[in-house]
C-alpha cells in the first residue's frame, strides 16, 4: 500500500463531499424546490416531483454511459482525464446555480443535472483507483477511511454553509461549494498515478467499449456472486439514494425544520457518518462485508418504518444520527464487497458496471418518491414505499458469497502422470 497515494485519493472523498452535502442534502434541493419551482398548498408535491426529476435523468445519463466511459479509461489509460472533466462540470454548474431565480424551473433543472451528472460521473473512476492503491485484504479498511474523510469534508462544508444561508447570501454559497470541490480535489489529480491502461487509442478504445457492453453484460452474468451482489445492490442502494436525496425535503415539508435547523442537522448527521465508516471499516475485513450490509439494511428498515410515524423534529433528530451511522457503513462495505468480487484486470470496466447498476436503480427511487408525494400529497407514504427496498434488497443479497468469510479455495494443479 502507497500512503501517499491513499492519501491522494482519500483528499477527493474530501473535497467532493461538499456537493451532496450542501446541494442534495440539505440547502440546494430544499431551495429549487421551494423556491424555484413552489411545493406547498396549491404546488404541494411540485418542487419533489421536479426535484426527483432531477435525481433520475442524472443518474440515467450516467447510468448509460459508465460502463462506455470505464470501457474508454481501461483501454485508453484516461481514467484521470474523465474524472477530471466530470469534476469540472459539476464545479461549472453549481457555480452557474447563481443565474437562477424564482420560476426559472426548467434552467434550474438543467443546471442541477448537469452538476448531478458531473459529479456522479466522476465517482466512476474515482472508486476504480481502489483496487490499484489498496490490497485486496485491505480494501474494507481503506474504503471506509475514504468515506470517513469524506464525511468529515461534509462537515466542514456544512459549517461554512451555516453562516451564509443564515444570511440569505446563496449566490455566494454556490460559489463557495465550487470553489471548496475544486481547490481540495487539486491534491489527487497531482500525486495519484496515471492508468497505465492496455496501450489503446482513445477511438479504438471507445469502438471497444461501444461493442462490448454485450461482453460485459456476459461477463458479468458468467460470474454468479458478483451477478447475485449487483442485483442486490440494485435494489438496496436505490432506497439508500433516494433518502440521501429526499431527507431534506421531507424535513422541510412535513417536519418544518428551517434551512440553518437543516444545515446543522445534516452537519451533525455528516459526524456521525464519519464514526460509521469509520467503525465498521474494520469489521468489515474481519467479518465480511455481507454481515455489514445485513445489519445496515436492517437498521435502515427499522429506521424507514419509524420515519413513517414520525412527527416531532426531536424525534426525527434521533432518527437522523442512526442512519447516519449506517449510511457510511453500508456505502463503505458496499464499495468492498465490489472490488472483492472483481475479476483482476477489469476494475475501471467493472467499476462502470457497478455505477450502471447504482445509477440505474436511481432512476427509480426519486421517481417513486416524487410520483407517490404528488399523487397523494403526503410524503410519509413515499418514505414507506422506499423503506421496502430495504427489505426486498437484504433478502437479495443472502444469495451472495461472502469473499471474506467463504473464499474460492485456490486451484491446485493436478500432478503429472509418472511415467
């Protein structure tokens, strides 16, 4: 292990993590919805339904594209460069977020997915650099130290957000979030090595991955626990997403928490994120990632179901802290439990897949939440429907091999015949 490169690759999770935790999370997703398009009395369930809208043609894009783009990066030793331009479109965009204003819906959706798009993309390649920085024993300790870092980037992007929505200066504070992703990010894209890729050309790479998602898709299926795992994550990450996506709103809409009540919540949510990464980073190599992910999803349920009845922000404050804890823990033993099912050779490509599956059970989630909000005009309902993908995806993922617990015994050669 290079603890350089660790660190390198570590101070993204940093840096990023200001973006999902101002922007999704808490201040941006409640203003579009809010402000920009209206989601109270006559609009009630408007602003969710477009901000959902938001959420799902983002990660579809992303969605369809990975596994080209990850296709592209391992024949072409360009995974930088496209982590790179994803970053700087997402910092564009959110720095463009100042150009909005009230009633301008339909701009503002297009900025909001461009940054969306920008800053899932870049996850892509930044999750493959895992299995060439970390040995395979190591990767649950190193993937929860990443996600660790970044909680802590979360809040401290949070604490300077604090000052700047109590004093209404918004414009300021999307420029400040572009400015925090891009100076922090700076650190990775200097020390972290380049791919060494296959030798590709850019163009032969990209006829590659055009005609060979089918490959992939064969590939994929061939392997049955990492087919199993996927489907399983299909489901289960998508309820993860969603919450992460609508939490703020829900807070704001149904519970009456104000924007700086939101800003710290979330500040402290962030906090406990970090010791749940952190936590059970260890444990993860120890016990194996499935035994992580099935506690996760039980907690997530339970918490979902407690969500549903919910109706002080004391309480909901309570609920917030436990799935904060879980939410860096599954996100973490997730990431781990793909890199050990991964074939050697194949991480950018494979990485891609797994944010194929992530992004494309994405389209879903948001799209259920904002679908039953409106339709009904009450956002316990949608809490509740994405609560069973907690369920449907624990399930799912008992049909998997744990690689730590239960490893492929090694193939031993058979002796060669005296003669």
């Amino acid at each position: 292990m290079n603890r350089k490169h660790v660190a390198a690759w570590a101070a993204y999770d940093f840096a990023n993590s200001v973006y999902p935790a101002v922007i999704t999370s808490t201040v941006f997703g409640v203003y579009y919805a809010n402000v920009i398009v209206g989601n109270t009395g006559v609009d009630a369930g408007r602003g969710d339904a477009w901000w959902g809208a938001v959420g799902s043609v983002s990660v579809l894009f992303v969605a369809l594209t990975s596994p080209l783009f990850g296709a592209i990066a391992d024949g072409a030793g360009i995974r930088k460069q496209f982590m790179a331009l994803y970053t700087l479109v997402c910092v564009a965009a959110v720095a463009s977020f100042g150009l909005l204003e009230p009633g301008m819906v339909v701009p503002g959706f297009l900025l909001a997915v461009a940054a969306n798009i920008g800053f899932e993309g870049a996850l892509v390649f930044y999750n493959a650099y895992l299995p060439e920085i970390a040995a395979r024993e190591e990767r649950g300790r190193i993937s929860g130290i990443g996600f660790a870092v970044g909680y802590a980037g979360s809040a401290v992007g949070l604490a300077i957000a604090l000052p700047l929505a109590q004093a209404g200066a918004f414009d300021l504070l999307w420029l400040v979030v572009a400015g925090f992703f891009l100076l922090f990010s700076l650190p990775t894209f200097a020390i972290l090595p380049d791919d060494r890729g296959r030798g590709e050309s850019v163009r032969a790479a990209a006829v590659a991955g055009l005609t060979g998602f089918t490959a992939i898709l064969k590939d994929v299926w061939g392997h049955r626990d990492l087919r199993r795992f996927l489907i399983a994550f299909f489901v289960y990450i998508d309820g993860v997403l969603t919450v992460i996506w609508f939490a703020s709103n829900f807070a704001s809409a149904t519970l009456g928490f104000e924007e700086t009540e939101l800003i710290v919540l979330f500040l402290v949510v962030q906090i406990s994120a970090l010791f749940g990464a952190y936590a059970l980073a260890g444990p993860t190599d120890r016990w194996g990632p499935r035994r992580v992910v099935t506690l996760t999803l039980t907690a997530w349920f339970v918490l979902g179901v407690l969500a549903f009845f919910v109706e002080t922000k004391g309480e909901f404050w309570g609920i917030a802290l436990l799935a904060g804890f879980n939410l860096g823990s599954i996100q973490a033993a997730s990431r781990s439990y793909m890199s050990a099912l991964i074939p050697d050779g194949k991480e950018a490509e494979m990485f891609g897949f797994y944010a194929f599956c992530g992004k494309a059970s994405s389209i879903l989630g948001p799209a259920v939440f904002g679908f039953v909000s409106l339709t009904t005009g009450n956002q316990r309902w949608a809490v509740l429907a994405i609560t069973s993908f907690f369920l449907i995806g624990g399930l799912l993922l008992q049909r998997v091999r744990d690689p730590v617990r239960d490893p492929l015994p090694t193939p031993h050669p058979h002796p060669s015949p005296s003669r």
